[in-house]
C-alpha cells in the first residue's frame, strides 16, 4: 500500500513538471496521467474515468505564464490514486471513486497557490543569480535545474499530502456512509461529466461558434442512431 | 569557421528549450530559461568567460513567450550573434530591440493557435473518443497534440536560425489567421461530438445498467443534464468553478439517493 503511495507520489513530480515547467508533451492530462496511475497500481478503468471527468472539467483552465489556475492535472492525479487505493483497501470502490473525485477538487485548489509560491522562489534564485559578480554557464544551468527540482518536488509532496490525508479522512468517514449509499453515489461521476460538457459549451458559446458545435453535435447523434440501427439489424 | 553553430548545438538548444518554462517567475519571466537555452550557442561562438558573461547578461534579461514559439526567437538570436561576432559588430543592442519585439507576436499567435485552439481541439477529440472507443483515446490524444507541438519548436529553430532578422515576416498575427479559424471550427465540431457522445454514454449507462421501469434508471441522463444546466448558469453568471462543482455534487448527492428512496 505504502509503496504505491510513493510510486503515485513520484509520478505526481513529473506531472507537476510536465503542466509548465518541462516538455509540455500533455502526458500530464488528466486523461493520460490518470490512466497511467491506473496502470502503475493494476487497475486502469477506475483511472481512466476520473481522467475522463477531470479533462472535461479543467479543459478550459490554461496553464499560461503568470495566470493563477487550478491544478487540475494534479488534483486529478491524487483523485486517481485515491478511488484505486481507497476502493481497494476499504472494498468499497463505488463510495471511494465519488470521495477520491471531492478530494480531487480539493487538491487542484491547493495547487494552484503552491505555483504562485514556487514562483515567487524562482524570482528569488534569478535576483541571487543576477547579483552573483561572475556569471558562468554552470551557474545559470544549476539556478535553471534549481527551479525545476523544485517543481518537481512540490509536485510529489503535494501528491503524497493529498494521498495521505485523504486516507485517512477516507478511513474515519467512510464508516459513517451507509454502504446501501454506495452504488448511487457512483452516479456523481455524470454530474462530472455534465459540469464537464457545461464548460466545453461555454467554451464556444463565449466566442459565438454555433454552427460548427451543431454540426458535431448532429454528426455524433447521427453516428450513435446508426451504430444502434447497425446493432438492432445485426441481432 | 570556428565561429558557426553545429547541428549538434541546434539539438542542444531545441532540448533545452523544452525545458525553457522551469524557471518562469515574475521579474524576467522566460528569461532565466532562455539564457539557459542559449548556453550551447554562448559556448560555441565566445571563448573568454568575459565574453561568455556578457552574452549571457543579455540573455538572462527579460523576455516572454509562448513556451513553444520561444524557439523560434532562441533560433533567429543563436544566428543574428553569430553574425555579430563574425562581422564584429560595435554594438549588441539591435539583437536585445529584436528581442523585445518578438515578445507580442510570438505569445499572440501561440496563445491562439495552441491554447485557444490545439489544446482544446486534440483534448476534445480524446474525450469523444475515450467515450466511444475507450483506452485508444490516449495515444490519438497524445499524436494530436504533439505532432503540431513538436513541429512548431523544430520548425520555429531551424528557420530562426536560417532566417535571423528575417524571421519576423512570418511572425504577423494575420498571416496566421486563417490557421486560428479552421482550428476554432474544428474545436466546435469536437465540442459538438463531445456532447453527443456524453449524452450517449450516460444515456446506456442508465439503461444498461438498471431496470428502465424504475425511477433508476432515468438518474444518469437527468443528473447529467442537471449539472449541465446547473454549470451553465453558473458560468454565466460568473460564479466560482469550485462553488458551482461543489453545489452541482451536492445536488447530486441529493437527487441519486431520493431516487434510490423511490
């Protein structure tokens, strides 16, 4: 158990990087990085849902130089971790997806105050830099790598924390959630994905882009009638 | 000959560059990082560390960017010093006026072209996709983002670097504003697709899994569309995306376990 802890732990360190400081190369999506901590722990769906949710939810929270956003790529990583090593250790895994989901949240919110600090650090290695009287290359790459293992350390400390706490809030709560409760607290998981498309929908009602947003709409509809259609003829 | 950039120290830069946002702060913003994507170059073309500083001091100064265009910048100034130094210029100041000014464009046109629409566009994609077909979602998720990502940052330093001043004609909001529209209309047909295929998925969730003759088996569609309308007023109405999750779950909460109690 304690050993997943810090195997999801680490992976949130290279999620942190992946967001802003490093690369970019979107492996920190909630849609990838969940389902890589369903494959880290050996249970992919559970993953794969929560990234599935948290994607659409934080689809529109962009991670632009000095703006302050919610680190949803965290949030939902620690949420992933949670709904695995929550359903597994208490055997309740519906209850553990819908609190692992609430505790996601939470993180993402703590996160984002995490980055104004670090960045708040990053000015302080550059003015240090900056009022050295000798500048070499060596010290320009040490101040650079500086910054990133303390991107990369928030990320896994901020992880761990969020898994940690969160078990054991989980462990003292769960005992007070009838398990008749269970299976109908799993439905949360379409409410996250209502709030999801709510903001895709936004997304394009604010620039004014109706006609191609009912252009899939009806391409996604027509392809569902026909795949049933397809189905229904096959049987 | 001495003097000129290797292939090798294009690569150098080009990996360094992807990192070139760890450092990000509020003074010099991408400074620091383009001074550390700059090294390569500053240690190919000066030899004495009087020089090696000076040109570092330049480059550790302010400059901002989308992170994936800050190569074509990081390209252009790696050449416009080589010339400096191989025409012996008097004066470094039109490579720090060029610097700056690169600043708007290349955050206007990677904002819009990657923020407002790749992102959203390939993430969409992913989404209807993970909904419809399942894990295949991630790796189309991952080639749709990263091809043009990836394109961009080699592109933008190769042409800088064999461009210099030049580089700056192709760098007009406007030429790029035919690319901003086909990818605003493609991230609506993907919008429009997501929300076909989360009406679908809730919609055989709830029939599949329960008895269509109970209150049941209406909860996924009707808290789907719930928090749908619920989220939509919210936005509109600008309030806070955690209040509006938070009243949203709560409602949730509310409305599967009354429907359980039918």
């Amino acid at each position: 158990m304690w050993q997943d802890v810090v195997v999801v732990s680490l992976w949130g360190g290279f999620v942190a990087l992946d967001t802003t400081a490093a690369m970019q190369i979107v492996i920190s999506r909630p849609l990838v990085s969940c389902s890589i901590v369903g494959l880290l722990l050996g249970s992919f769906s559970p993953g794969f849902i929560i990234g599935l949710m948290f994607e659409l939810i934080y689809l529109d929270e962009l991670p632009v130089g000095g703006a302050l956003f919610n680190e949803g790529n965290l949030g939902a990583t620690v949420a992933a971790g949670l709904a695995i090593l929550l359903g597994r250790e208490s055997g309740r895994p519906d209850l553990a997806v819908a609190f692992a989901a609430l505790a996601g949240l939470l993180v993402s919110k703590a996160g984002a105050h995490i980055v104004v600090a670090l960045r708040t650090l990053n000015a302080s290695i550059y003015t240090r830099l900056m009022e050295r009287p000798r500048i070499t290359p060596g010290a320009v790459t040490r101040a650079h790598l500086l910054c990133l293992l303390l991107m990369f350390a928030a990320g896994t400390g901020l992880t761990l924390a969020g898994l940690v706490v969160f078990f054991f809030v989980f462990r003292n709560l769960a005992p007070l959630v009838p398990a008749g409760w269970d299976f109908h607290l799993r439905s949360l998981v379409y409410v996250f994905l209502g709030i999801g498309c709510a903001v895709l929908l936004y997304l394009f009602y604010e620039r004014k882009r109706w006609w191609p947003l009912a252009a899939g709409a009806g391409l996604g509809l027509l392809f569902w009638f026909l795949t049933a259609l397809a189905a229904g003829g096959g049987r | 000959m001495k003097s000129r950039l290797r292939t090798f120290d294009l690569w150098n830069m080009f990996w360094r560059c992807l990192f070139i946002q760890g450092s990000w702060n509020h003074k010099s913003m991408l400074g620091l990082g383009f001074g550390f994507s700059a090294i390569p170059f500053i240690k190919r073309l000066f030899k004495t560390q009087r020089q090696r500083e000076e040109c570092l001091r330049r480059h550790l100064d302010f400059f901002n960017s989308h992170p994936y265009y800050a190569s074509w910048c990081l390209g252009a100034v790696a050449k416009l010093e080589e010339e400096a130094k191989r025409k012996k210029w008097d004066d470094s100041r039109p490579i720090e006026i060029f610097k700056e000014r690169l600043i708007g464009p290349l955050g206007a046109i990677g904002d819009r072209l990657f923020w407002d629409g790749i992102k959203p566009a390939a993430a969409g994609a992913g989404i209807a996709l993970a909904l419809t077909a399942g894990w295949i979602a991630i790796p189309v998720f991952l080639l749709l983002y990263n091809i043009p990502h990836l394109a961009v940052r080699i592109y933008g330093l190769r042409e800088g670097y064999r461009q210099g001043f030049d580089i700056v004609s192709g760098l007009s909001v406007r030429r790029y504003q035919r690319w901003f529209d086909v990818m605003m209309m493609a991230g609506g047909v993907i919008a429009g697709l997501v929300l076909a295929a989360a009406v679908r998925w809730s919609w055989l969730q709830g029939a599949g899994r329960m008895d269509p003759l109970h209150a049941e088996s209406f909860v996924p569609p009707a808290l789907f569309a719930g928090a749908l309308l619920l989220t939509w007023v919210a936005l509109h109405f600008r309030i806070s995306r955690h209040w509006t999750i938070a009243g949203a779950v709560l409602l949730g909460i509310i409305i599967s376990l009354a429907a359980a109690a039918l």
